[in-house]
C-alpha cells in the first residue's frame, strides 16, 4: 500500500501537526509505503517526521499566491502535482487543502492513468459549509465539483464538521466518516513540575493559567486579557500565552497597556509545549470556532482542567463540570467564576485534571492511525 499526503499551508499550524503524527503513527505500525507532499516552501512539517517517512516540498505555493494570482498559476499547479504524481505512483492520494487548492488537486489526480483513489480529511474549513454568505456559498460548490472528480472519500474531524459534510457531499462523495483528530499521549504525560517558573518571574506558589493556541481573529487572546484585568486581588494567578500570529503584537500592546505584563505572559511560538503544560495548573481555550481540537486534547493529556468556549466540538470532548468548564464566551462573568474557582481549589483541579487524562486517551494517535490504516485497507479492497 502506497499512501500520499498532500498538504498545501505555507506556515506550519495544528492541521500540520496531526499530518506528521498520523504519517508517523502509520509508518511505525503497518505495512505502509507513506510520503507527504507539500506544495509550498515551508520546512517545518519535515522536522517532525520519523522513521520511513519522507516528504518533497514543490515550492510552487506561498501566502501571496491567491485569487487572480492563483488562476493563472493553476495550469502550471496543476502540471506539477500531476508530474509528481506520475513518478510516485500512489495508490491513495490523502487531500488536507480545501476550496481553490482541493480543486487543483483533484484536477491533477484525475488527468493520471489508473486508479488512483482519494482520500480528503475535512479540518476546520467544513463550518463553512452551513453559511449562507455567497462567498461560500460558491467555495462550497467548488469543493463539491473537486469531491466528484474522483468519487472522493471525505473524513470529517467532528460530529458538527461531519453533518455539515452530509448535507454538502452526499451526491458527491463515495462515503462520509468521522474519524477523530488524535495525538501522541506519551509526550504529553510529564509529571507536573514548576522547572521553568522562574524564568517568567512567577513563583512556586503562583497559580498558572495557559493557552496555547495560534494568535488569529477568533482565538480570542484579547479577551482573557481583559478578563485578567477583572481577578482583581488574585495577583498570584497568572496567564501564559503561548503561539504567535497576526494578532500577535496588537495581544502583547494590550497587555502593555493595561499594565499586566507581570500576570500575563506571552511565550511566543514555542517547541517545548509538553514541558510549559507540565508548569500549569489549569488551561483556557476561548475560541469562537474550531473544527476540532488537537491542543485542547493535549492541555487534557497534561493533567489540566479546562475551561472552554461551549462550542460543538469541545462538547465532544470536555464533559462541563468533569474534565473542566464550558462557558458561553459572551458570559465574562461566568468565565471569571470558573477562573476563580480553578484558581483557588486545588483538590478541584486535581481531580478535574485526573479526569481530563482518562478523556484524552479517548482521542490517541494510535487510535486514529488504526481507524486511518483500516479505512485505506477497506477502500483498496474494495
């Protein structure tokens, strides 16, 4: 069996991260021939590969090549997906990009003789699909003509993500399945620690708060700012923010400004996520949206209580009162209660945090790359 991955993000981000486990996963467990190809520069995803794994960047994808720009480069796109695809010869094409690049994909899979199948996991762009707005109203009907090119098969992430593949492929598509992101619960189970408090100037007897997640409209960071400001005399809780992203400078201006800089940290992008969750003691995601969730489960994996935005998918995984809170992210005050209450009980959050471990083995790696290898063998069977 020959697999293909096929990403298409010039910068590197969750979505990436769960190519490379999964590739990995697969690799290390089954008799599996499985490359990625990635059609931009970005060299980041080949620094987390292991084992037989290899990848070929194309390098004929960047964060300026879009609209017009994108439609008279498709042709040559569209060439050099195919020549590779002609020296590789795949058995099954596994697609990870959406709308325009989706299409230019399944373009090239279908001008290749024989019988290439294909294989698309819907990420977070299958929310759009319910939208009512014209610009995705027609986004939708491009991923829908790419879908029938090749009889696709789709995977989506999450229940939400999955309805909204149902009501959008169902003509289109040879079958719909959900198959949960997963992620390698090993390098998530360190024993908490407070090695490097020190380094951010907080103490052992502070209490940490954290979310790592990218710095982008919808993630939310200036909001847990602002709540940081309301703690009022809880100055021994502090915020760590880990990521970066476009919103990036305008977050830590915020933070500046509202004089927190000693209670609200941000790490930046950062390698040693395991070990800065290790120092926690509860984390917060507040995002408006997510098609799934892989640092959520990791923040799960690492012990920690979370509290969250009560959004479809994170109702998949955190049980509101188990393995941490859900919370409408307009109710600040219910935010800032749950907040507290995390801050000040540690016997809350121990047991929270014990809980959230047992949830997180739910969503391994091993049991997504078992699910992946087993819908691979059936199409190829079939």
């Amino acid at each position: 069996m020959k697999v293909l991955h096929i990403n298409d993000s010039p910068v590197f981000g969750g979505r990436e991260n769960f190519i490379a486990e999964l590739c990995n996963q697969i690799a290390k467990e089954y008799n599996v021939s499985i490359s990625i190809l990635s059609l931009s520069s970005n060299l980041s995803l080949r620094e987390k590969l292991k084992g037989s794994v290899q990848i070929r960047n194309l390098n004929i994808l960047d964060k300026n090549l879009n609209g017009i720009r994108l439609l008279f480069h498709s042709p040559f796109i569209i060439f050099k997906i195919r020549k590779f695809l002609l020296s590789y010869k795949p058995d099954i094409v596994h697609i990870h990009s959406f709308f325009s690049i989706f299409l230019l994909i399944s373009i090239a899979v279908r001008l290749c003789p024989g019988n290439i199948q294909v294989v698309r996991t819907v990420h977070t762009s299958g929310l759009f699909y319910s939208s009512t707005k014209w610009i995705d109203v027609f986004r939708l009907f491009v991923e829908k003509v790419a879908t029938a090119l090749n009889n696709t098969f789709v995977v989506a992430i999450s229940k939400q993500v999955l309805n909204n593949c149902a009501k959008a492929f169902t003509k289109q598509a040879k079958e719909i399945v959900l198959i949960y992101n997963g992620i390698d619960i090993s390098k998530f189970s360190l024993k908490q620690n407070k090695s490097i408090r020190s380094q951010c100037g907080c103490s052992d007897n502070d209490v940490i708060g954290v979310y790592v997640a990218r710095f982008d409209y919808g993630k939310n960071q200036d909001k847990l700012v602002k709540m940081w400001r309301s703690l009022g005399d809880l100055k021994s809780v502090k915020l760590w923010l880990i990521g970066d992203g476009p919103t990036y400078l305008n977050v830590t201006n915020m933070i500046s400004q509202m004089e927190l800089s000693k209670n609200v940290i941000c790490f930046g992008r950062s390698n040693d996520v395991p070990l800065i969750l290790s120092n926690a003691d509860f984390a917060l995601f507040p995002s408006s949206f997510e098609g799934f969730s892989i640092a959520l489960i990791e923040k799960c994996a690492s012990g920690l209580p979370v509290i969250a935005s009560d959004i479809p998918p994170f109702k998949e995984i955190i049980n509101s009162g188990g393995e941490g809170f859900l919370v409408n992210l307009n109710d600040e005050k219910g935010w800032l209660e749950a907040i507290k209450y995390l801050a000040t009980d540690v016997s809350v959050r121990t047991k929270m945090g014990e809980m959230a471990v047992l949830r997180a083995k739910n969503f391994s790696i091993s049991i997504t790359g078992e699910q992946y290898f087993d819908l691979y063998s059936r199409i190829l069977n079939h």
